[in-house]
C-alpha cells in the first residue's frame, strides 16, 4: 500500500493498470530434434496418472516429551503411498517443444482506471518524460533476451543438451519476420548478447518497442525446443489446490496444468501463462543488495522484489526502492528516480496491477 503524504495531491484511490505483455499458455508437444521444422511431426504431451510407493523422509517432530521412541520407530517404516501426475516424452520422441504467443500491447504507463484527473496528469507527465529521455529500448532488450535464452521453460531448460527458440512476428497470420536463437548461448545472469546473436537480438528488441511505445501491434509466436531424451521427464506447471476437503485421502499431491477439451480424460500438458509472463519480466538487476559482486542476478519485477523460491523480498519499503516509495517521490513530489529506477517503475506498470491507496487507515 503506498504511503501517505502531506503534499496536496494524493495517490488515486482507483488506480489499474493492465499488462502490456499477454503471453498465452505454452503447450506442450513431443517430436525429434532433426523434426523442428515439420510441425506435422510433433504431437501432443499427455499427463497421465502414476501410483507410487515411497518412504518416509520429511523431518519429524521429536521434541515432545511424550513422544515414545517406538511409535518414532513405527510412523518412519511405514510406506509413503502417493498418486501423482506426471507428463514424459515419448520412447520414441527426444525433444519437448514449447509454443506460446506473445502480444505488447502499447499504452505503456497509462492506467487502465484513474478516479483522480490531477494524479493522472502528474503521472502521465511523468511517463511521458520517461519515453522521450530513456525510452522503452532497454526494457525490450531485456524483454528479448528472455525469450531468446528460453528463461520461460524453467526447469524443462536445465539438463537439456540443446535448446532453439524460434520466435516469429506475426501480420496477417504470416510470419513476416522470423529469429532463432541458440538459448544455451545466452546467459541467464545477464544480459549481454552473444556477438553471433546481437544483430538478431536488436531487431527483435526493436520491435517489442515499438510494441511498448504503441507505433505497431506486435504479436509474436514462440516455440522452444529442448532436446532432454527419449522417455524423460517434462515440466509443465503445476496446480495449486486450495480446496482439498475435509480429508486428503486418496488425493493426488501433485496435479499438472492442462489444457484442452474438457470432456477428455486426459488433456495436454502446458505450462501457466502466469508463469510465462514471471520469466518474461525477470528483468530487474537494480534492486539493492548486501553484497557487492557486480551486477545482480535478475529477478522478476514485483513491487517488493519478492522472490518467493528464496523467501525474501529485496526491495522493502524501508529501504525507499520499492515501486510505491518511487512512484510517489516520482509523481506527487517531482523527484524522478535515477534512470535505473526508472526502468523498474515503468517496468512495475508494464507488468500491470492494482496501484490505488486506500483512504482507510
């Protein structure tokens, strides 16, 4: 929640934005490497149901005074008993593709709701003066270099022998420009283009900006290849299951993301659009840090710096870089951040969200 001030303009109590980068759901389909230019040849991933029988390795509590050695004993040999999904390649497949589609959308700064004329007009002034001095092109760069280096298939990247990203620009239905991209040649730490790539990285930066600053309408088509082997284990996304019932019996502890006709029992693995859009916007390598080894590794642009794998969230409003602490020195007080801080203001409304402050106490 943005913190309150003196000033007579006030943060809006309305204040939304949406996401300027609409990635769709990535599906998931089989085939061989030497096959990645035949789509006929690549087939739908199922998920299907595994039974396991495991053993008992999470931590036990053991301090309790009454708890009886025996018993201790008696609950760690019992076996682990487990229905799970899983979704592998075929024996006959050594290669996962993953196809998604891109939309940037422009308006880049601008809410989508403002209940306030005077905020709006400070902060579209604020935008305003962001794209004419620094402009959208390092925050494509960034934005390019994550679908080049395929941040967005995760855990399905590592391990791979080979990963391709074919990215098209789409107009009318044909691609009017395609780059592919060696991804393990692109680094994850940073984002320093590989000479062999950088006049390809360049030209697909340029038009995610022109996409952001709304002098085109950019629709990419994204598939990623990742050669892993015949038989393996793949990685879509996994559901989160709140609602599980008076008991867990008989449920499954794992539930993979799929897609398709709800009427088949089984449908096609694919990984969250969600999840797409976090790497896709793992861009942020200004947040402030304790040690002092150059340049950070990036994180996904949130408003705090959450990152919910480490538990840890690297811009606490204490420290004044969190998005509401900028934007409010940015808009109400006419205290523009420094150029990087910049970036991940704007980078914060690229993403979209719901900025308003509540006149509650």
């Amino acid at each position: 929640m943005a913190t309150k001030n003196t000033d007579s303009l006030k943060t809006a109590s309305v204040l939304a934005f949406e996401r300027k980068l609409d990635p769709s759901d990535a599906i998931f389909s089989a085939g061989n490497w030497a096959d990645r230019a035949n789509h006929a040849a690549w087939l739908p991933v199922d998920v299907r149901e595994k039974s396991v029988r495991g053993t008992i390795s999470n931590r036990l509590k053991t301090g309790g005074k009454d708890m009886d050695p025996a018993k201790l004993d008696a609950e760690i040999e019992k076996p682990n008993l487990q229905r799970v999904d899983v979704a592998t390649l075929p024996p006959t497949a050594d290669t996962l593709q993953a196809r998604f589609t891109l939309r940037v959308l422009g308006g880049a700064g601008a809410p989508s709701a403002c209940n306030s004329s005077a905020y709006l007009n400070k902060l579209l002034a604020a935008v305003k003066s962001y794209a004419d001095t620094a402009g959208f092109g390092e925050l494509a760069r960034r934005y390019a270099s994550n679908l080049a280096n395929a941040r967005f298939l995760w855990r399905n990247r590592v391990g791979a022998e080979m990963v391709e990203v074919q990215i098209r620009h789409l107009q009318d239905g044909a691609a009017a420009k395609t780059w592919v991209f060696n991804a393990l040649n692109l680094s994850l730490r940073h984002f320093d283009a590989p000479a062999a790539d950088a006049t390809a990285l360049a030209e697909l930066a340029q038009v995610i900006e022109q996409g952001l600053a709304g002098k085109k309408f950019v629709l990419l088509e994204v598939s990623a290849f990742a050669r892993v082997g015949a038989g393996q284990e793949v990685f879509p996304s996994q559901e989160l299951i709140l609602d599980k019932g008076s008991s867990t019996a008989g449920l499954k502890s794992k539930t993979l993301y799929t897609v398709g006709d709800t009427r088949e029992k089984r449908g096609v693995a694919a990984m969250h659009s969600q999840k797409i859009g976090n790497a896709l916007r793992t861009v942020d390598t200004w947040y402030p840090t304790e040690d002092d080894f150059g340049q950070s590794a990036p994180i996904a642009v949130e408003p705090y710096g959450s990152v919910t794998s480490e538990g840890k969230a690297y811009r606490q409003p204490k420290v004044k870089k969190d998005f509401y602490s900028l934007l409010d020195a940015w808009v109400l007080k006419d205290q523009a951040p420094e150029a990087e801080q910049q970036h991940y203001v704007m980078a914060n409304l690229i993403r979209g969200g719901v900025f308003g402050e509540s006149g509650k106490d």
